[in-house]
C-alpha cells in the first residue's frame, strides 16, 4: 500500500460549496446517528432546503473559522490515513480550516502531552486526542476544559480522563470477540502468540485484555511478543519471535502493523494450515493476507469516523453554545473474512485509506445481518 500523506494532497480537490453541502447534508445526518441535531435543522426548514435554487440561504448561521486539532500517537502510520481523510472532509463541509494533525511518530506520551499543551497554549476550537496512557493526558484535559476547549478522545479512551466523549471501537470487547472466533479452531494447550505494537498502549493493550480470560478459559497457552511501534521492525520481530517457537498454533495480532507481520511470517515460513493467523484493521496488505487465506480474518473499526465525527461533534458544540455536547460513538466491530474481503479490495476509498480520490459507489443490493 503506498503511504500517500493526506496532507500532501492539493486542498481544491476538497473544496465543498454550501449547494453541495445542502445536497449531501440529509444523507451525512441518516448515516451518522450522532448527527440528530444537524437533522432536527434539516427538518426545521423543511421544503425550504429541499428547493433552494441559491446560496443565499446556508444551512449554518455565519461562524467563525473554528481551529481544531487531533493528537495522535503514530503520526505518520498508515492507519491513520482514513482518519485525517474523515477530518479534513468533515472540515471541508462545514467551513473551517482543515484541523491540525500533531502528536508523536512513534507512541512518545511526552511528545503528545507537549502538542497537546501547544493545542491549548493556542486557544484552538477543540482537541481531539487518543488517550494512550492511563493519566497523562488527565493534567492537560482538565486545563483545556477549564479555558472552554471541549476534548473528545478517539481510537483509544481512558475511563479516569474527564473528556466530553470517546469516539472509536470498544477495544476490550473487540479483543474479547477475537479470542472467542481463534478459540474455537486452536486444540487445548495450544500456544498463541499475541502480537502488539506497543505493551501498554490504551489504543492496543485491552484488545490483549480482553482476549487473554477467553484464551485462559479454552485452556489455551498465550505469550505476548512484542512488535515494536515502526512497522519496519515488525516483520522482523514476528519471524524471530517464530523461529524460537515453532510449537506456536495461532498468531493473533491487535494491530495493523503486526497483522502485516503475521501474514509476512506464515507466507514465508509456508505455514498456511498448519498456523493460523489474524489480523487487525483494514491497511490493504491486511486485506490481501485474508484474501491469501495467511490470516482467517482481520477486524474493521472504520478509522474514517474516527476523524470525521471528532470534527463534527466538536463544530456542533462551538455554534450551539455547548447544548449540543460530544456523545460516546462506538465506531464498531466489523470482521472481515474470505467471504467478505472482496469489496475492501475492489473499491479504492478514502474511507478505507486506500484511495485519495472522493468516489461514490453503489451499496450492496443486499445487506447482511
């Protein structure tokens, strides 16, 4: 997968006049639940917005150009690409200036409390951040919730944190639901090697948290290896991890970076059928490693809301006075399988990182349940 920078993309193709706005802005709110309050709008104007021949009626009432910024952890991750996509997307509809994409490359708490400090030191409209770390980020919530910068978290959440709202999957029960699928196809006593990034981490760690009673409970063996947080070295760090423990049954890992890395080691190794694998996230590599049946599934959590939301909910704050208030959005658990991986691969989108272009495809004539 070619890691295209969001950024580096020419901001005209973005632009979004208030004519489109209003033709678009009825299916955003459908799709969206948390959206509500941008519907109740639609619905107060009635006709009147379905027949608008001009732009001299906005949606919005005149406001001001509101500057958000999302902190993160791996900056530069190939995941995140959706993300800063749902972002300027969101900003681009609404007005604002495209929201300031900031953190630490390589999962450094210190470099992300520092951008953070920053957001605040620059009296920003709202901060969007992924709380990786039980208390660090405590400290600056509360100091910009008390300069009137609201604060939602995304991708990962921390329960002792005083944000508005997270936004993004439940990890622990994401990890829990994984573990029950692997568990059912490894033999008692066998070993699983999970596989993470970063130990610790408040974005990956439950999803090892929530697997390891229901490995315990299907009387399976589990040894955490440690990826690393670059995905360069993961590949490395898996195969080494393998060499040493050839009696090892499944791989189950809770990131993109590593789910590359699994599917590299049991490709390589030729260890389809006698090994599982899994995955996590929808990078194409993934995707191509269910495809090649190196990983039995892999796991959406729609990366895409996890940008565009954060934005939505914190502009619905700024024009309302605080009445519109962030609410908890779970972004979802999607598993993506043999059956199903085709559509991931045959549609390159920006809502799954794997298109720069805004297209528009057709849903599916049947909807499963």
């Amino acid at each position: 997968m070619s890691k295209f920078e969001p950024h580096e993309v020419d901001p005209k193709q973005y632009e979004v006049s208030r004519r489109r706005f209003l033709r678009n802005a009825g299916v955003v709110a459908a799709s969206v639940p948390l959206l509500g309050g941008m519907m109740e709008v639609l619905t107060e104007r009635g006709a009147a917005a379905q027949t608008l021949s001009d732009d001299s009626h906005p949606l919005f009432a005149k406001h001001g150009s509101y500057k958000f910024t999302f902190v993160n952890h791996v900056t530069t991750n190939s995941f995140f690409t959706p993300t800063q996509y749902g972002m300027i997307d969101a900003a681009n509809i609404l007005g604002i200036p495209k929201p300031l994409w900031t953190g630490s490359a390589d999962s450094s708490v210190s470099q992300m409390v520092t951008a953070f400090d920053q957001a605040i030191a620059a009296r920003v409209s709202g901060i969007a951040s992924a709380l990786i770390d039980p208390v660090a980020f405590n400290a600056p919530t509360d100091h910009a919730l008390s300069k009137g910068i609201p604060v939602i978290s995304y991708n990962a959440d921390e329960s002792t944190n005083n944000r508005l709202a997270y936004i993004g999957q439940n990890n622990l029960t994401a990890g829990a639901a994984a573990a029950a699928r692997i568990a059912k196809v490894v033999p008692k006593g066998g070993l699983v090697g999970m596989v993470i990034a970063t130990p610790g981490s408040g974005n990956i760690q439950p999803r090892i948290d929530g697997a390891l009673p229901v490995f315990k409970a299907a009387g399976l063996k589990t040894e955490v290896v440690n990826g690393g947080a670059l995905e360069p070295g993961e590949i490395t760090a898996v195969e080494a991890w393998y060499t040493g423990h050839k009696d090892v049954k499944f791989l189950y890992s809770v990131d993109d970076g590593d789910a590359v890395a699994v599917a590299d080691t049991i490709k390589k190794y030729n260890l389809k059928g006698k090994v599982g694998g899994s995955g996590w996230d929808v990078e194409v590599p993934v995707l191509q490693g269910v495809q090649g049946g190196e990983l039995t599934f892999t796991i959406d959590q729609q990366a895409y809301l996890q940008g565009f939301i954060p934005t939505i909910q914190m502009f619905l704050y700024q024009i309302s006075a605080g009445l519109m208030k962030p609410c908890n959005t779970d972004t979802g658990l999607g598993f993506v399988t043999k059956a199903n991986v085709a559509p991931y691969l045959a549609h390159a989108t920006r809502f799954e990182g794997s298109g720069v272009a805004e297209t528009t495809y057709a849903p599916p004539s049947k909807i499963a349940y």
